[in-house]
C-alpha cells in the first residue's frame, strides 16, 4: 500500500475548553472530584482566617493617638498608632535626631542607584555601577559617620532600626558575592595549596553558626587584641557577617561552576583565553545566571539573619521595634503584636522584592541560551 | 614519506606517548604536517585519534616525546602553549560556542581579547567570515537559536577569526543531523581549497577521499596505516583497516 500526502495539515487551535476564565477554573481548580474537594476546603479556610485577620489589620485597628489610651478599647485591633509613633526610632534608632537628614540622603541615593541600576535601559550602567560599588560607600561611611566636612560624629552605638539592618545586609551582600567567587574558584583550583586554603576557609565560616561568629566578633576578639587597641563594635559584626556568607556563596558559585561543561573551558583554551579571560569572559557569566536562585536565596537569608546583630548589643529593626515595647507610655494589648507585624511587613517586602526581581532577571537572560 | 624542506614542517610530533591513569592511549606517535597539508584521521572509538589531535593544542598534556607546533615546542612553558592555541584553530564535535554570546560576539571576542584588535575591526573581520560560512544573516541571535549545522558553521568562523595557520576538526559532524552534515563539510572543502592546514578526525569517507592529502588509520593509540586516499582505500594493507573498512563502508 502506498501514501503520498497532497496537502500539509494546517496547525489548529487547542479545543475551547482549556481556554478562557472557565477553562482555566476547569483545568486548575476542579480537575477531579479530589481537586474540587481540595479547592472547597482551601476556601473555607480562607473563609475563616481571612476576616478576622482584616478586622484586626484594618477595620478595627487604632491608627491615630498620643499613647496607649487609643489602643486600651475593648476589642481594639492593631495599634498602628503606636508604629506612627514610634517610626522615626524604627528607621533611625537613637540616631541624633538633628542629623537625621544625613541618613535620608544616603537612603535616597542608595535607592536610586539601585533603582537605576536594576533597570536594563540605563544607559553606561558600567559606570554607575562602578560609582555605587566604590564611590557610595565612601560617601555614605562619611555621611552616616560623620567627623568630615564639619559633620557631627555619630557614634555607631546610637545607629540602629532599618539603618542597621540595611547597612548589615548590603554591606554583607557586596563583600559576600566578590568574595564568595573568589573562593569558589580557590577550591577549583589545580593549585593545592589554594584548593586547600579555600576549603579550610569554607567549611570552617560554614560549619559555625552566625550567632557564633557575632559573639566572637563582639567578645572574644577584643581579648586577642593587644590593650589598648579597639574598633568599632558595628564594624566587628559587619566583617564577621562579610566573611560569613561569603562561605555560603562560594559554594552557591561553585554550584555554578560546576553544571559549565567541559567543552566551554576547551573552547575559550583553544581560542587562547588564559585563567583568567576565560573565567571572566565564559565561565563566570554563565555560571552565575545558573545560580541566581541559589545566590538570592543566600542574600534572602542573609537579609533575614541580619536580626541576630540583637544578641550582641545592636539595634536592627526588629530590635528597635522590641525596645519600645517596653515604653510604659504604649503598653496596650495589641502593641507587641502590631509592632511584630510591622517589622514582619517590612521584611516579607523586602525579600519579596529581591525575588521577584531575581525571576525577572532570570527570565531576561533566559531569552539569549533559550532555544527558538 | 621523503623529508622535504623542513622550513615547510608546521607540526612535528616524535616519539610520542601519553597515558590516561594506567591507560596507554597513544603510543609512539611520530608525525609531520607540512603545510597546506590536509590529514585525516579514522579508526575505530577508543583508537586515541581525539586524543592525539587535542595533545596538539595542549588541550591533553602528553607524557613523553615532543610535539613542535609552529617551531614553538610545547612543554610546561605557558608562554608557548598560548604562543601555539593563538595560531591552532579548533572544532569540536559538540560545537562548544558560547551560548551567552551572540553569534558576532562569539566570534570577536578572542580577537579582540587575545589579538588586541579593536572592536570595529575584529567586527568587520569576524562578519567576513561569517558571511563565508553564510550565517552573516544571523549574527545577532545566540547560538541557542541556530540548528546544529550552522552552530557548527559559526564555530569554524570563530577559529577562522583568528587567523590559524592550522585548523584541527575533532569529529565536526558527528553530532550533526544528515540534512545537516553537507553544509559543514562544504565549508571544510572550501577551506581546503584555499590552501589552510587541516587535521580532521571523521568518519565521512567521502569527504577524506575528496579532500585530504592522506589518511592516518589508528588503532589501540598506535598509526596502524597511513596513505594517499586512493591508495588507502583501494588497496589497504594492514588486516585491521581492511576490516574498519569494511565496517563502515558496507552500509
């Protein structure tokens, strides 16, 4: 029997029900009797949980007044009178209050630094980015410090709230990501004695816990140094945060490094890229877009961990949110919790940026390695 | 093969021997390439023929003897492997471009790294070649975006954009759709053509017979046969290439 086809079969459209409002529904929410059994329950506890949780955030909530007087009602909710209050502390700490201006600016341009430098249609975002990376934090150190150019000197001891928190983590996330690559290549390399040191250096930041390395940093290293000489105690934590999860991100990049194939080393060698060309050039720009989940999630926690700084004496955000707590003028029912809830808002925001940016980043990259 | 001008020897391997672990896997190799020669190698998987074209440019380091590339010897001195992989160009099977890159960029970036060429120029150099190898149409899409064959196209541009004085090919269509493989082995014949020195590891007869100048058969790391391609396959010697032959040229 033989076949020879006159005409080719035009592509069609999927049948109509997997499209639309109702195809969708269909398709997702009540597939099955399991999945509609499933998608029932979930609504009943959204029933349940959901309305309450509004009364308390919004409908029932005391936004304005000068003290615990507002928030004392019978079935008060949230006492964002209080966070109304109490913000400037939350963002500043006890930061000289006449000087809070110098804190805005760096907060200001940080910002737009940032903002400029996440969008892809900034033009030479090679020199911003140099700018932010080397230049900003002189600018910020002597803005936030003080003691140059006739600015008041601030101690580091009256920083504190989202300052704190904000200078920890970015100070940890760009010494962290540098770093972090460097050692990663250090335990890739054929040189034993830097293989070596690398790894020691890795699993031993690695096998500590953060709350260790901040005790050690604040307590027992002023016992090592000889009399006399002292730094900073903010300054101690940063560095040992730094070095900290730099140990995490060097085997985030090393992840990375390791799904590159083989032929994409040979290929750079064989067009006569030394080490370095070749790591700087191939190499490290296709391994980190491998790993930007795992290095956002190591920034993320790193975010996150900043809270631990409390145990050795400094204020971060959700310190600064505690101490107040314990101001006789506020004590009412509902004031720990919607100071919790605040300081939780403000954290679940920043984080929730810093991962949808990264699924976009990774969507954009995507386009050039993806096939068609 | 009779010794003729030695000023006309690009490659000169002696005596040499390189093992993987316990694994001999080339076994007193002796060569010489003179130029505008085009050489290919066959034998069976496992013969070391891969193997012996990447101790070429150092991408394997041999145990003993000495391979002389460009009069440069190739030893432990980082100076002379680069001095070497500057003017050794080099396809693979699996392509091996680099996907981040566009195809233009694929191209003009050992140039421009390696040769210190400036932007404009490797640009220009890079599209000359890419339009040889008629991709020119395509050289602002990754190479995610191009079929196998026009990868592979593209990456005998990007060697070709650094002016080799020797191409090696390491199985180029081996990975390659049939429809595909005629494109890449006309780029090659052109190549040929023009008077570039060539080493291929491939199992395209067809191609061997048209184009090279002799044939290498390697078996077990060691140069069982070598002859012109008439010769070769009319009139093979040893019992082992008469049955490779046999094999690959029965279908």
């Amino acid at each position: 029997m033989s076949f020879s086809r006159a005409t080719y079969l035009p592509a069609r459209r999927p049948p109509v029900s997997r499209e639309g409002v109702s195809g969708w529904l269909r398709q997702n929410l009540f597939s099955s009797p399991g999945n509609t059994l499933l998608t029932l329950f979930a609504l009943y506890i959204i029933w349940l949980t959901l309305p309450p949780l509004l009364d308390w955030a919004l409908f029932d909530a005391v936004w304005r007044g000068e003290g615990r007087e507002a928030c004392l009602a019978e079935d008060a909710g949230a006492c964002w009178a209080f966070v109304v209050a109490k913000f400037g502390q939350f963002i500043y700490g006890r930061y000289t209050i006449t000087e809070r201006w110098r804190v805005d600016i760096v907060f200001i341009t940080g910002a737009l630094l940032l903002a400029l430098l996440l969008s892809e249609r900034t033009p030479g975002r090679r020199f911003i980015a140099a700018f932010a990376l080397f230049v900003y934090p002189l600018i910020a150190y002597v803005l936030l410090n003080g003691g140059m150019f006739g600015l008041e000197v601030v101690e580091t001891s009256l920083w504190g709230g989202l300052l704190v928190t904000l200078v920890v983590a970015v100070t940890g996330m760009v010494v962290a990501l540098p770093l972090g690559i460097l050692l990663a290549l250090g335990r890739r390399s054929e040189l034993p004695a830097l293989r070596f040191l690398s790894v020691i250096y890795i699993e031993l930041w690695r096998g500590v816990p953060l709350i260790t390395v901040l005790f050690m940093a604040s307590v027992m290293l002023p016992l090592f140094l000889p009399p006399g000489v002292n730094f900073d105690k903010l300054l101690r934590v940063l560095i040992g945060v730094a070095l900290f999860s730099s140990a995490y991100m060097a085997e985030v990049v090393r992840g990375g490094l390791q799904a590159i194939p083989r032929g994409q080393y040979e290929a750079a060698a064989a067009l006569g890229l030394g080490y370095w060309r070749a790591h700087v050039l191939i190499i490290l720009p296709q391994a980190l877009r491998l790993v930007i989940p795992g290095m956002v999630n190591t920034f993320i926690g790193l975010f996150k961990d900043t809270t631990l700084v409390m145990v050795v004496g400094l204020f971060d955000l959700l310190g600064s949110v505690q101490v107040n707590f314990s101001d006789a003028n506020w004590a009412a029912p509902q004031t720990a919790a919607t100071g919790y809830a605040f300081a939780a808002l403000i954290f679940w925001t920043a984080c929730f940026a810093m991962s949808r940016y990264s699924i976009r980043v990774e969507r954009r990259l995507n386009i050039g390695t993806r096939r068609e | 093969m009779s010794e003729k001008d030695s000023a006309d020897t690009v490659i000169e391997i002696s005596g040499l021997n390189k093992w993987f672990g316990d694994f001999h896997v080339l076994r007193e190799i002796d060569l010489i390439v003179r130029r505008s020669e085009r050489i290919v190698i066959c034998g069976p998987s496992g013969s070391g023929k891969s193997t012996l074209i990447r101790c070429i440019n150092r991408l394997e380091e041999h145990q003993s003897g000495r391979i002389i590339v460009n009069g440069v010897e190739l030893n432990n001195d980082l100076k002379h492997i680069d001095q070497v992989r500057a003017e050794v160009g080099m396809v693979f099977q699996s392509f091996n471009l680099f996907p981040h890159l566009t195809i233009l960029e694929n191209c003009t970036l050992a140039p421009i790294w390696v040769r210190r060429l400036p932007r404009a120029e490797a640009r220009e150099l890079a599209m000359g070649f890419l339009e040889r190898v008629h991709i020119g149409a395509q050289a602002h899409k990754f190479p995610g975006q191009l079929s196998g064959g026009q990868q592979q196209r593209v990456a005998i541009a990007r060697a070709l954009c650094m002016n080799p004085r020797i191409m090696l090919f390491d199985e180029p269509t081996s990975s390659l759709d049939p429809e595909m493989i005629k494109e890449v082995l006309d780029v090659m014949i052109d190549l040929a053509q023009e008077g570039m020195t060539m080493i291929c590891v491939t199992h395209e007869m067809g191609f061997a017979r048209t184009v090279a100048n002799r044939i290498m058969f390697m078996d077990e790391g060691q140069i069982v046969e070598e002859n012109a391609p008439e010769e070769f396959f009319n009139n093979p010697q040893h019992p082992r290439t008469r049955e490779f032959l046999s094999q690959i040229l029965s279908h």
